[in-house]
C-alpha cells in the first residue's frame, strides 16, 4: 500500500527500512514522506485515533456526544468508545471526518458545561489545537492555542506585524482567517501568519467560508419569513 500510494517498488521500501540504508534518493524520500495517515488505497479500515481526536475537540467545543451521535445516525456509545489503538471502519472515520468540517470552525459553544468538563476535567483539545496533516499521526500532539474565546486586538496586530512567537486565543485565530478571506490572502500567507501548513490554512478559509454562506442562508430565510 506505501508502495502504491508513493509510487515506488516494495523492493525500494525494503532497502529504505533497512537499519544499514543511511542515505536515499530525495526524491523518493519526498513520496515517501507525502504518505498521510488519511483513509487511502480503498482499504475497508483505518486507525481510529483521528476520529477519536476529532470527536473530543468539537466536545471540548461544547458540542455534547448525544448531539454529535444524532448527526451522526449513530448511538453515543459508539462515539465514546472510538480506539485510540484501534481500527474503525473508513465509513465511520468519513462521516466524522465531514462532521467536524461542518463544525470545527463554529465560534459559539452549544454547552458551555461540557465543552467547560471537556477542557478542565478530560483536558481535550479544541480543533484549533489539531493541523489537519496530523491529527490523524498518533506521534502527533495537540499546540495548544492560549485561551479560549477572548479577542485579544493587540495579539492580532503583532501577529499582522510579524511576530510570529505571539500566542493566540481561538477568536484571535478567527479574527484572521476572517480577514485573510476578506482580503482574498493567499493559504501560504495566512499559513505564515498562523505558524500552520498551507493545507491547514486553505481548510481553515474553506471552512470560514461554508460558515458563512449558511449565516447568510440562514439570514435571507429569517427575512423571508418576516416578510
């Protein structure tokens, strides 16, 4: 399957495991290393810590495990009990996978309680701890963002200004994303300004966007209705 999906012979892979293969060809080592841990290759199975994580940061968002199980069709049950060794059914990890799309960049808290017992008792991580090119790495840990929803402006600014060693909040996060849409910034801008990958800010964009085409939705029908 590594071979396939980075497109060189099983032999090759043999000798690059080798313990005595101290050098390779960067190319092949490029391909190699572009191998992600996301369901591929049409396999029936995947490694279900990345559901797992993804499940627990919309929790620690306050979204409560009934609620996600509903949209789900699936029972609570299930997504308390997601491996963090084991393997899960790619349909599973898919339906997770779109629902934490939908969700993850939502700003508001639906249960302030659990996303509190979450973050204070289970010390889960919320989506902006997770790039989406690791989460689904079990060698990954979460970077903790500062503080929770507090916009913090003179962050922010520094952050525009270039220094990038200023931590933000979650809604400092948001605040750029939200200009860097408005302003029509390229992903390896915006990445830059985050610390993050390019892939993680063009999801970050795509998701702020999705956001707000369904405010918008939402608004035009309440008019509608009004009217």
């Amino acid at each position: 399957m590594i071979a396939r999906l980075a497109k060189v012979s099983v032999q090759k892979l043999s000798t690059i495991s080798s313990l005595h293969e101290e050098l390779i060809d960067a190319s092949v080592a490029q391909r190699v290393l572009a191998v992600t841990f996301h369901p591929s290759d049409n396999r029936k199975w995947t490694p279900g810590i990345g559901a797992q994580r993804r499940i627990r940061a919309l929790v620690a968002m306050g979204f409560p495990f009934d609620d996600l199980a509903l949209r789900l069709g699936i029972s609570p049950e299930v997504l308390e009990s997601l491996p963090e060794k084991g393997l899960i059914s790619v349909a599973l990890w898919t339906s997770i996978d779109r629902l934490y799309d939908e969700l993850s960049m939502t700003p508001d808290a639906p249960d302030s309680a659990v996303r509190d017992w979450a973050r204070e008792v289970q010390n889960w991580s919320t989506p902006l701890a997770w790039d989406d090119d690791e989460i689904d790495d079990y060698r990954a840990r979460p970077h903790r963002p500062r503080g929770r929803q507090t916009l913090d402006p003179v962050a922010v600014d520094r952050r525009l200004s270039g220094e990038r060693s200023v931590q933000l909040t979650q809604a400092d996060q948001e605040a750029i994303v939200k200009l860097a849409v408005a302003k029509k910034w390229s992903a390896g801008w915006l990445a830059d300004v985050l610390s993050c990958t390019e892939k993680t800010a063009t999801t970050r964009m795509v998701r702020y966007r999705a956001r707000m085409r369904t405010k918008n939705a939402e608004h035009a029908e309440d008019v509608s209705n009004v009217a």
